[in-house]
C-alpha cells in the first residue's frame, strides 16, 4: 500500500512538472511578443533625468515632427543603433543601444537621449543623463554630436 502511495506521488509530482513547463513555455513566447505603448516606453527611458546638455545649435527650419525621418535618413555610422523615437510637442526622446568606448561593436548598453527644439531661435540641443564615468559621457558626448549633425 506505502509502495502504491509513492507511485501514485511521484506520478502526480511528474504530471504538474510537465504541467508547469508547458505553461511557462507559453508564457516566454508571450514575453516576446508584447507591444509596449509609446507612453510606456518613455516610462521606462526616465525621462524626467535627462538633464545634462551634450550639444546644442541652431537648425533653420527644424521641425521636430520629422526627428525619426531625419535620423534615418541622415545617420550613417554604425556607432549606436536608436531603438525608438518618441515625438511630443517640441520633444523627441530616443532610446540608444551603444558601446563604450563608443566605437566597439558590442552596444550592450542603452541609454535615452531628448532632442529639444526652441521655436524662438531655431535652437535644437540634445539632453542626456548625467553620470560620472568619463568614459559614459564621452560616449554621450559622442552619440549628441552625431544626432546634431544627422538632424542638419
């Protein structure tokens, strides 16, 4: 009878194991299908940190409507790969994969970036994070003056 019991258990213990990862298995599948809104992806970039100025000038006849077209358009480099652009009023907030140094092929790292348009001056500067690492700023330094000049 004890000898029954324990089949019975190991039995049933098998079947919620198999159970339990035909779930998850699902459950990763649906993990990578999710579309994020636009407003929660500036969620996730915080976007209320990005106060550091890496560049700035003017631009003549700059419409911040066109931000992700110029950018396509115009940036050839292969030095950061820009994930998303999010335009909102005289905003463009961009999601960045890169590399440090900037130069390497990995882009392991990620980081958020606003195009800021001044109507009043034609004035576009381009805010970042702060941070302390030399080496991270150069690269946003880098990647700002790169967005300045694809948006030209």
């Amino acid at each position: 009878m004890l000898d029954m019991l324990i089949t019975f258990s190991k039995a049933l213990i098998h079947v919620a194991t198999a159970i339990d990862e035909a779930y998850y298995e699902g459950k990763e599948n649906e993990l990578e299908t999710i579309q994020l809104t636009s407003d929660q992806i500036l969620e996730t970039m915080n976007i209320d940190n990005l106060t550091i100025c890496y560049e700035a000038t003017g631009i003549d006849n700059f419409d911040i409507r066109n931000v992700e077209q110029l950018l396509k358009q115009n940036y050839t480099r292969d030095d950061f790969a820009i994930h998303d652009v999010i335009v909102r009023k005289n905003c463009a907030y961009l999601k960045v994969r890169h590399d440090i140094p900037l130069h390497g092929k990995n882009k392991c790292y990620g980081a958020s970036f606003s195009v800021n348009f001044m109507e009043p001056n034609n004035g576009v500067a381009i805010y970042g994070f702060s941070t302390k690492n030399s080496n991270e700023k150069q690269a946003f330094k880098e990647i700002a003056k790169e967005l300045i000049n694809a948006l030209r």
